[in-house]
C-alpha cells in the first residue's frame, strides 16, 4: 500500500538552478494537489489537478509548473529557484468530489541557498 | 473563497487535562470540515471529518469535534490529552463540487508531563 509516494525526501539548490519534485499515487485518485507548509502559514495551495491533462492555480503558483500527463503521476517544477522558496512541500491525492479524504505524502524539505 | 481561522497558534496543555482547538471558517454555502493531525517531520494525517448529520463527530485517538453552523465553528476537543498528542493540528475546508481544500494555519499542541 503505497499510497502518495514524494521524492526526493530533501534537497539543497543554488538559486536559479532548477528541479523537479516528483509525487505518485497508486489510488486511482483523480484530484492532486502540491502544497507548500511555512511556520505559520499552514499549507497553501501551490497547484492542482482534477484529472489528466488539466490543471490549474492554487493560491501562490508563482515560480512553479506542473503537468499531468498520467492519473498517477503529478511533477511540480521549479524553473529558477530562488531562498522563497525554501519550504516544506507536500503532495495530495483525493476522490474529485468534495468530502473526500485528502491523503498526504511524506514531504520534501527544499533549502535554496 | 473559503478562509479558515485557527484562533491559537500555539496550546500547552498538561498530561490528562482536556483540551480544545478552535477553528472557524468563512462560508455562505454547505461545507465540508476535516481536522488534520501532523507529527514531526511527517506528512498530515486525518483525525476526522464532518459531511453531514450528527454534528458531534468522533475521530481516531479520542478526539471530536462539534460543527455549529451558526456560529461557523468546528472545534477539536480531547477529555484526557497524552504526550503522545504533541503534534500540530489543522482544521480544513472543502465545498461539495470539488475538493479543494482550504487550510487554517495550525495549532500546535504541547503536551507536558
């Protein structure tokens, strides 16, 4: 039981190097999301997807991209990486329709230096 | 759009003595509320969540939460609190058409012996 599965766990950039965040679920869950967690800030929606092919904005998307090309696999990429965005980013996966549990991956802790 | 309130960053609280976490939220329309709970260095996990019906709801570890929707609140409460409840705890909020979640911004939980 896999679950959401986020990768890699840590990472250390130089700003304005780029990288790519992966998350994979085996939950045939439509509906993914990435937040970023900052002290005191709870989690905030950077983007999401409600099924193949389509995405859209969460509340702070500056900065990052994202595609969906499989149901399973929802990449988040930093283009030039920048000391913002130094954070805790997770991964979700949930069932489209709302009330649905949203299931979190494990997290990624990017330091830019 | 939604905005969820979470009146106190922080609660210390000593071993067996009750607890409660407050949360309210924003909305003109029906919701749907979930409390989250997240250990150290771990991904967040759901301790429970109100879709309709009773609006005390019973969760995982002896917590509940009571909905009020005329005062817009869903309050966390524990009778006995352990150690093992240090965590931080964030209450969220969906709509019925799709499930974007809405987070407050934490409360972290400090259990002293």
């Amino acid at each position: 039981n896999a679950g959401v599965t986020q990768t890699p766990k840590f990472q250390v950039l130089k700003t304005g190097q780029s990288m790519t965040l992966q998350c994979a679920q085996d939950m045939n869950h439509e509906y993914m999301s990435w937040y970023r967690q900052d002290p005191g800030m709870g989690l905030r929606l950077i983007h999401y997807s409600v099924g193949a092919g389509i995405t859209d904005q969460g509340e702070v998307p500056n900065g990052y991209n994202v595609s969906r090309s499989t149901t399973e696999d929802f990449p988040l990429r930093l283009l030039s990486a920048a000391p913002s965005q130094t954070s805790v980013y997770f991964c979700a996966s949930s069932y489209a329709l709302g009330g649905n549990i949203q299931y979190f991956g494990a997290g990624t802790r990017l330091s830019v230096l | 759009a939604q905005s969820v309130t979470q009146l106190d960053s922080q609660v210390p609280v000593f071993e067996e003595a009750p607890v409660e976490l407050r949360c309210n939220y924003s909305s003109s329309v029906s919701v749907y509320l979930f409390w989250y709970v997240q250990y150290p260095n771990q991904g967040l996990q759901l301790l429970l969540k109100y879709l309709s019906g009773s609006t005390l709801v019973k969760g995982i570890n002896g917590f509940e939460a009571e909905f009020n929707k005329s005062q817009t609140s869903f309050h966390l409460r524990k009778p006995s609190v352990h150690i093992s409840d240090t965590a931080e705890y964030f209450c969220a909020v969906t709509r019925d058409n799709f499930n974007k979640f809405y987070f407050g911004s934490g409360t972290k939980l400090n259990v002293k012996p």
